[in-house]
C-alpha cells in the first residue's frame, strides 16, 4: 500500500550554505531507491561536477514506507557527497505530497539545473482476467503513479529550470530526463492500464515542451527492463484489492545496468539548446520499429504485427 506515512519528517540540506542561491549546478533526481534509480543516484554521488560544473545541490525524492527512511538516506549521501543534499518523501499518488515537496524545495533553492525522473508502477495482465471495476482501480492508480504524479513534478521542475536557462550561469540548456516507456509509444497487448499511464506522461511531456522550448526534455521509453520492477507493482496492486494474475513472461531485453547507461549517457551530454527527444531502448531494430510504425502502410501492416508479437512475450 503507497498511502504516505504520518508526518514524515523530510531531511534539511546538508553543508555549509543555507543560501538559496547556489553557484554550482542544482540536480534533482526522482525514484532515487528503485532498481534503477538507486544507480543513478549512485552516479551522482560519485561525481563533484555536472557539465563542467561543481554541484551545489542534490534533491532526492522517493516513496518511503518507514518515515525515518529520508533522514538515513540523507545521513549516507552526507558521508560520500561534497555537496548539499536534500532527501524527502514523495508519494506521486498525493498531490499534496507533491506540493509539500516543491514547498521544500522553494525554501532550499531558486532554479533546478537538471532532473531525473524515475518513477513508476508496472502492471500486465490480460484485461479478460480484470473486472470492470478492478480495471477501473489498476487504470486510476496507474494514472496517479505513472501521469500525474511525474507531471506535475515535470511541470514544477520545468519552471525551477526556466529561471536557471534565464539567469545567465551556464550556456547549457537545462534537461529533465523522464524514464517512461516503449509501452507509450505503442499500444501493447495485455498492458491496457499500463499504455494508457504512459501515453498520459509522454503527452503531457511534449506539451511541456511546447510551452518551455528552452529545456532540454529527453523521454526515456525502454521495452522490458530485469529490475524487482513486476514484483514491486504486484505487491502495490494486491494491496488495493486488485486481481494481479500475470500473464507468463520472457526473459528482460534489458539489463538494468544497460538501461541506466543509456539515461546516464544522456543525461550527462551538452546541449546549449533546447529540444525534445525520445531515445528508445534497445537500439538496432526496437529503435527502428518505433519510426518505421509511423509510416503509412508499411507501420500498419509490416511493423505493427511484428511488435505486437513479439510484445506478447515480454
């Protein structure tokens, strides 16, 4: 169950600064406990500078269970980290979670430099299996987790980073890096609740961008990754009341550890401009199908059946 804990305390900065404006580069990283978040996280705190410039701040967000779980994580960033850090529970399912946190943040710093977002709730499973109603909480509780949540952090962060493209610092366009899905770019079997979450986020994404052309917004859209991915949503979902009966699956395309190579890559890359891109994973002939659907013909009657069934076993 992600219902938010009581009163969670939410860790303060950490460092010698309480000023909110910071010389060096403020980073925001979402999800930072997950399969792949937590190496993400991993390569921040391995790593003084961003882009040629020292970082001056980490924001760490993730769902906690235990409400000491901020203030630990924090205690762990302070031993390896030369910078601020700044841990806080997020529940992406709670507005109010959500404006809690970007009430922290306000009083921490002026601008975001650069944010990951990494959070997510998967669920596959026929729709024959699901009642009506069980449908109708896998689909709300997908669009709280997986949209709205991610959304509304995408669209706060997008305004943090609008001042620090203005303030003159840096000639690097800022970047939010969202992890989300191949399953939002292709309607998938026995991923109804699922698609629909995802095409939600990307939607919501590249209308962001539309309104905030200098950022720098990289979606992230991987098939299968092997990460406790599945094993997490099934524990979530079950505890709502939800049928989790699965459909059986192959082994991941992905490693985690290839997955994060691929974020981190391009987290990392220059851009003084802004612009927005999908980067699909794997490479070679997945990358290929997403465009090759889109063309007329060919998409719909080469490539689409071809996705569908291989989608069938993931």
């Amino acid at each position: 169950n992600m219902a938010a804990p009581t009163a969670t305390p939410l860790a303060t900065p950490t460092g010698q600064s309480s000023s909110k404006s910071h010389h060096g580069a403020v980073l925001l990283i979402a999800g930072c406990t997950g399969g792949m978040g937590s190496i993400l996280l991993n390569h921040i705190t391995s790593s003084t500078v961003y882009k040629g410039r020292p970082i001056a701040l980490l924001i760490a967000l993730d769902y906690f269970p235990d409400t000491s779980g901020p203030a630990t994580l924090n205690s762990s960033l302070r031993e390896h980290c030369r910078f601020e850090t700044l841990v806080m529970h997020w529940d992406a399912a709670r507005i109010s979670s959500t404006t809690e946190v970007a009430h922290r943040i306000d009083q921490a710093t002026d601008i975001i430099d650069a944010a990951l977002i990494t959070t997510g709730l998967g669920f596959h499973g026929n729709l024959g299996d699901l009642s009506l109603e069980e449908s109708d909480k896998t689909l709300q509780r997908l669009m709280q987790v997986n949209a709205i949540g991610p959304s509304l952090l995408s669209q706060y962060c997008a305004q943090k980073m609008q001042a620090a493209a203005t303030s003159g610092i840096t000639t690097e366009a800022p970047i939010l890096l969202v992890l989300s899905s191949y399953s939002g770019v292709v309607g998938l079997a026995h991923r109804a609740a699922y698609c629909s979450s995802k095409f939600a986020l990307n939607g919501f994404l590249e209308s962001l961008h539309a309104e905030y052309p200098e950022l720098r917004l990289v979606l992230v859209c991987p098939t299968s990754v092997s990460t406790a991915f599945r094993a997490n949503w099934k524990k979530d979902l079950a505890a709502q009341g939800v049928n989790t009966k699965a459909i059986e699956v192959n082994k991941a395309d992905l490693t985690a550890e290839e997955c994060v190579s691929a974020v981190w890559s391009a987290f990392i890359s220059p851009s003084s401009t802004g612009g927005i891109s999908y980067r699909i994973l794997p490479d070679g002939l997945t990358a290929a199908s997403y465009w090759l659907l889109r063309l007329p013909f060919i998409g719909d009657y080469l490539v689409r059946p071809r996705v569908l069934s291989k989608s069938s076993k993931l």
